[in-house]
C-alpha cells in the first residue's frame, strides 16, 4: 500500500483523473488530498461528486482549504464574497447549475467532513497552508491560518540549506513534526513546476490553478506524478481569471 498526497485541484477535474492513472492508483493506496478542491476551472461541483464516489472505493483524507471554504458559505448561506468572485468563485457557481438540492446538500456534508489538518501515525503532518503556533496547529488561536498561512512555508524557503536542523536557531515549530506536507502557495511563483522540498516542508501546489501541473507525491519514496498542465486540459477556458 501506499499513501499518496495530492496538489491543489481547483476544479480540474481532467487533470485529476489523468494524473491518478499514471500514479497507477489503486483501491489499496492511501490518498491525501491538501485542499482547494474548487474554484478556477469549470468542473469544481463536478469534481467534488468524483472525490465523494472515491471515497467509497478507497482510504482518502481530505484537508479543508480556503477556496473550499468560501464554497462551503456559499452553498450554506448563499455568500457571495467579492474577493472569491474573482479568484475562481464565478466558475465554482456555474458549475453547479445543474447540480439539484439534494446534490448540493451531499456537497455540504462532504466540506463537513474535511479535515483542517492531519497527523499520521509517522507524525507526519498535512495541512493546506500553515500555522504560526510555537506548539503546533493544535494550540493554534486563528483557525483561518489553517487554509491561509504561508510564514510556514516562507520561513522553509528562507532557512533551507542555511540553518540545520541540530542548530538552536532551527525553528522551534519545525521540530514539531517529521515532515510537513501543504499546499496553498503555488510552487511555481520561485519557477518550480514539481513537488518541492524547502526544510523539512513539502510543498505539493504546483500551479495546477494557473499554468502548472496537478501534482501526486509519494509520500514515502518521494515519487511524484504529474497531469499536463491544466490549461491545455481546458484550452477554452485560458484567459478567464487566470
């Protein structure tokens, strides 16, 4: 069995189906999943009904990111946030035209069930971006640092290579875990389009949202798959918001 982490989908729902074949997935591997599941491009509703027919099939984890958040207020009280709009918001919406009620409430069951963050037997860690805690997303005072922060991963990138982990000046809350898988900050914004290890963090946004690739990492052995780039998967939609 394996345990397989995966990027931020945000509603490609091709670029999903095509990178679970070429990691060979099967009803055996473990699948965690770092959030940001909607929003951007055109299949984010119908992306969600492929991830709930998974789940019956196999052992999957899903983490809550912030897009995933702004869709869960708009199913549940209709919130229209301006700034959600513009960054893949009026897509989300348009997929779900067809959607009925009852759908839609299985949706929301769904977003309900996600996870902020999960630790797994190895204390690995898998949260969508962050937390500032000195003891860890536990003890964390603002609960929205789990789908927006990114000091985490800024301070990996800053100190990878320049501090050891032996030295008292290595981070205290880096030590908390034996590795830290996220996603949120798309790697391709330092011109990295793969998986990318900074410290002891794993960043697995590889700009699916944008240019990029949607990206599986095995967690294990460090192998990664990845899609095409997600814009030649929807070449009708280049352009919009992105």
């Amino acid at each position: 069995m394996r345990t397989i982490a995966i990027g931020d989908i945000h509603g490609g729902l091709k670029g999903l189906k095509q990178v679970l074949e070429r990691a060979n997935v099967t009803a055996q591997d473990e699948l965690i999943f770092m959030g940001d599941y909607v929003d951007g491009w055109s299949e984010s509703a119908q992306l969600i009904d492929f991830l709930i027919e998974l789940l019956y099939q196999q052992n999957c984890h899903f983490i809550y990111g912030n897009h995933d958040a702004w869709c869960y207020d708009w199913l549940t009280r209709g919130t229209e946030n301006n700034i959600w709009l513009k960054h893949g918001g009026k897509e989300t919406i348009e997929s779900y035209a067809g959607h009925t009620d009852d759908q839609k409430d299985e949706h929301i069951g769904f977003f309900m069930k996600m996870k902020n963050y999960y630790v797994d037997d190895k204390n690995r860690l898998f949260i969508h971006a962050g937390y500032t805690s000195m003891h860890g997303p536990e003890k964390e005072h603002y609960a929205s640092n789990y789908g927006w922060d990114r000091t985490l991963w800024e301070m990996a990138v800053a100190i990878h290579g320049r501090v050891e982990e032996t030295d008292e000046a290595y981070p205290g809350r880096l030590k908390l875990f034996s590795e830290i898988f996220i996603g949120h900050t798309p790697t391709t914004g330092w011109g990295v389009d793969h998986p990318w290890n900074r410290a002891n963090i794993w960043n697995l946004d590889t700009g699916a949202a944008f240019k990029g690739r949607l990206s599986a990492l095995d967690i294990d052995t460090k192998e990664f798959w990845q899609s095409d780039p997600v814009m030649e998967l929807y070449p009708k939609e280049v352009g919009r918001n992105k």
